[in-house]
C-alpha cells in the first residue's frame, strides 16, 4: 500500500476548512472527496471525475446496505412531512392548553410536547413555539425561555432515538466504518450501547424540568424573565399547520403502527440486543410505510385534506430527502477514501508521538466535535467528518468504542446547540417569536455547564467505560443547579399561583 504521508489528511482539512468558512456541508464534502480522488490518480483531473462518479459514488449506490438507508430515509422524510402537515401535531398539543393555568404547568407541558414531537427536530419549534407562545406571555415567561425549551427538545431528543432519521443517518456512518476497519460489530447494536454515553442531549433534556421544578434562572435568562419583552414582530406564522378538522390522533396512532410494526417484525429484544442490519432496516422501512398508510387513511376519514393533496405532500418529504442522501453517499466516499490514502494510520502514528493515552480520545473527539459543530451551525455535517476520522483512531489504540461514539454525538451536539448558524437554534428563536441573539445568549450558560458535566463524564468514561456514569452526571447536574440557587438566594418565580384557563380569560373578554 502507497503511503500518502501528511498529503493523506488533505481531504479532511479541506472539508473541516470548507465547512466552517461556507457552511455548505454538501460542497465541504464534495470538494474533500474530489481532492483525496485527485491525490490517488496522479492528479489527472479527467481520470479523477472518471473515479470519482465510476468507482467512488455508482460503489456507494449500488452497496445493498447503503441503498437499505438511502430507501429508508425517503420513506423516513415521506412519513415526517405528512405528520408535519396532517396538522396533527398541532391538534395534539392544542388538546393540553386547558391545563396550563401556572408557570411550572406552561414551561413542563410544553417540554413534554417537544418531546413527543421526536419525529422532526425541525418540526418541535415551528409547531409547539407558536401554540405555547400566547400562555408564555399571558404567565409573564419570557419568550427566550420558550426558545430554550424548544432548542432542549429538538436535536437532543432526534439524536437519541434509532429509528429516526438522526439514528438512521448515524448507524449508516458507523456501519461504513466497520465494514472498512472489517469488525463484526452490529452498528444498530453499537448505536444503542453508545446511548448511555451521549451525555450532552441527555443533560439538555433533564435541565429543563431541573430549572423549572427548582424555579430557578441564572445568567441572562433570569434578566428576561424578571423584565419580559414582547416581541411579536419576530413571530412567525404557522398558519400551515393548523388543518381543518384535524385530531390529536393523527400523531399517535401513526406513531403506535410504526412501534408496532418493529416489535412485530423483530420481537422485544430489537430494543437492546443486536439486530442485523438488513433486518432492522426491512422493519424500519415497512414501519414508515405502515404508519404513512394509516395516516392518509385517517386524514381522508376525518376530510382533513383531499387525497391528491395527501399524496402530493407524502411526495415533497420524500423528494426533501435528497440532500441527506447526498449527504450519505460523500460521508461514505470520503470514509473509504481516507482508508485508501492512509489518512487514519498516518494520524495513529502522529498520535503515537504524542504519547496521548486512548483513554483521552472520548473527551478530544467532543473538543474537536463542538468546535466544528459551532462554526458549521451542522451536527450532520460534523458526524460525516468526524465518524471517519476518529472511529479507525478508537479501534487502533484500543479506545472505548462505546464512549468515544457517544462523544462524537455529544460533541457535535452541543456545537449546533450553541451556534448562532444553527437550523434548529435559527427555528427556535423564530417559533418562540424572540430574538435570535437574545436566544443564543441567554441558552448558552445552561449549555456550557451541560458541556462541563459531559467532558468530565468522557475523561472518566475513557479510562472506565462506566455507563452509570450518566447518572453522576445528572445528580451532579441537579447538585450545580442548587448550588446556584442557595449561593444568589435566587427569588424568582414568587409563588407559582394558578392563573385562569386561556378559555376562562375569553369568556371575561367576552362579557366585558
């Protein structure tokens, strides 16, 4: 085998370079492939596009796994834009709003509800921002709480759940890896074992009802929330998804066919034992299928939309999907490309220079994973470059897998959460109707200390490999926040009294 020395992590410079100065993933990717192709042929411009379309990306299409994924993300994509404008999930979290007559209720109703919207992190803050909005402001909570709730509930709970598209899209960059590094792990099985050690999406999820059980701000969010500002003209409209005659149900019941259509097909043990890949995508893919089937059914039972517009819809997601297969294909290219140039054996031996013991890979590839994540406002585009570099690193010094997986994840994560560029930290501001800086801002010292916690967690769990260590991590959390609380004598919240229904307050405008 050539040794291409330090020309082999070329590509992989040019696409963290390009990632961060365009914040274009898919042109970051396809010039870091192009670039390694260019260095394997001689730099033959003619005989690198020749390679690059004949042997790199027609190889990654016609490869029975990575055309299972790419199938499964189209009927994934299919499936969210029908349940986003079925108009459902607006009905569902519509159905709570009697119940939100305190501070405490309005700020935990509207985190459950951005969880049980995990089918689309796009979707938690376009649909539940606008609908908690008007309680928000009528309980005197500030719209930058609401964008934090919404920002907490998005990403971090996707990346958490296998049989979306997050899970899906990770799997498929693991399965690569393993296949090029020739391990017989089941990526399914390593996804859900590295669960426990994705402590930053965790630790956002669990903060929320910290903070608000606790009743307790710090930072810049204390300051809007003693002093909210009404910002309606950053509101958004979200008029599309509200559909007449649509019902809660058309977010559930989908949601109960694809579930049961998994344990059907794969019995109980898929849950935490190992499935094999083509199996679990078979399944997935029938489950989406299932459930996008029912839906229409139910949306034509209860005349919320025609069928032509039901099938036009279910189209439109599905050709939605065509970046993130893009996406995949270069992720996968650029993997097997870094093999053929060495780029993983020349940065082991560098490493090995370095004398860096494996147990402190975890918390470097977290370090390295937020830096990219921040600047790119992109935790896809970070996994795609991040899985093929630091995973063949993790096998070569004997790394915790497991560990080191979850802080790829982790890192990337909690990049995107606090960058400015984020799709989904733009989003949450907007369907919280605030103002995006002021979101940022006043997210940011939750996400620092959330960032801590995991860092510490991924420089024990290096040398360990202690999955109980999340739990360290969330008592530790919950430690820090009463901490904050008795040292500034926080005050705030002064009393949680019960307010009126939003429906009683209607009928006093009315007799007045």
């Amino acid at each position: 085998m050539v040794s291409y020395g330090v020309l082999s992590i070329i590509p992989i410079l040019i696409a963290v370079f390009l990632s961060i100065k365009t914040k274009n993933v898919v042109l970051s990717l396809f010039s870091s492939v192009f670039c390694g192709i260019f260095i394997l042929n001689g730099y033959n411009p003619l005989e690198t596009t020749k390679v690059l379309v004949g042997k790199y990306f027609i190889n990654q299409l016609t490869d029975s796994y990575n055309a299972g994924v790419i199938v499964l993300m189209i009927f994934i994509g299919g499936f969210i834009e029908l349940m986003m404008m079925s108009g459902g999930a607006y009905a569902f979290a519509e159905s709570f709003k009697n119940s939100i007559n305190s501070k405490t209720k309005a700020q935990l109703l509207a985190y459950f509800t951005g969880i049980m919207i995990f089918f689309s992190d796009l979707g938690t803050p376009l649909i539940v921002g606008p609908i908690f909005s008007p309680f928000f402001k009528r309980l005197k909570l500030s719209k930058e709480k609401l964008a934090f709730i919404l920002d907490s509930t998005s990403s971090p709970v996707a990346v958490l759940v296998p049989f979306i598209g997050w899970g899906v899209f990770i799997i498929g960059l693991l399965q690569k890896e393993f296949e090029l590094l020739n391990l017989s792990l089941s990526d399914y099985e390593s996804f859900i074992k590295s669960i426990p050690f994705n402590v930053y999406p965790i630790l956002a999820l669990t903060i929320i009802p910290a903070l608000t059980l606790l009743k307790l701000d710090f930072g810049p969010m204390k300051t809007f929330e003693n002093n909210p500002i009404d910002e309606s003209a950053f509101e958004i409209d979200n008029s599309k998804y509200q559909v007449e005659n649509a019902k809660g149900s058309f977010v559930w019941v989908p949601i109960l066919v694809l579930l049961g259509t998994l344990f059907s097909m794969l019995g109980t043990s898929f849950i935490t034992s190992r499935v094999s890949g083509s199996a679990f995508r078979a399944a997935l893919t029938s489950g989406y299928l299932y459930a996008a089937l029912v839906l229409m059914g139910l949306m034509l039972f209860y005349k919320s939309k025609t069928f032509k517009e039901i099938f036009s819809i279910y189209l439109n997601g599905m050709k939605k999907m065509s970046e993130i297969v893009i996406i995949l294909i270069l992720a996968w290219s650029l993997g097997v490309i870094n093999k053929d140039l060495g780029a993983d054996q020349f940065l082991i031996g560098f490493l090995k220079t370095l004398d860096i013991n494996s147990g402190f890979i975890p918390a470097i590839a977290f370090i390295f994973g937020a830096v990219i994540s921040f600047s790119t406002g992109s935790s896809w585009g970070t996994y795609s470059i991040m899985v093929p570099l630091v995973i063949p690193m993790a096998v070569t010094f004997n790394a915790p897998l497991y560990v080191t997986i979850g802080a790829i994840l982790s890192g990337g994560l909690f990049g995107d959460h606090v960058s400015p560029i984020s799709d989904t930290t733009i989003l949450s501001s907007a369907g919280a109707g605030c103002d995006h800086i002021n979101h940022v801002k006043t997210q940011t010292p939750y996400a620092v200390v959330n960032a801590i916690l995991a860092i510490s967690v991924f420089l024990i769990g290096g040398f360990t490999q202690n999955s109980s260590l999340i739990l360290f991590a969330i008592i530790s959390q919950i430690a820090i926040l009463i901490g904050i609380k008795i040292f500034t004598k926080n005050r705030f919240y002064k009393g949680d009294e019960q307010c009126s229904t939003f429906q009683e307050d209607l009928k006093k405008q009315q007799v007045n």
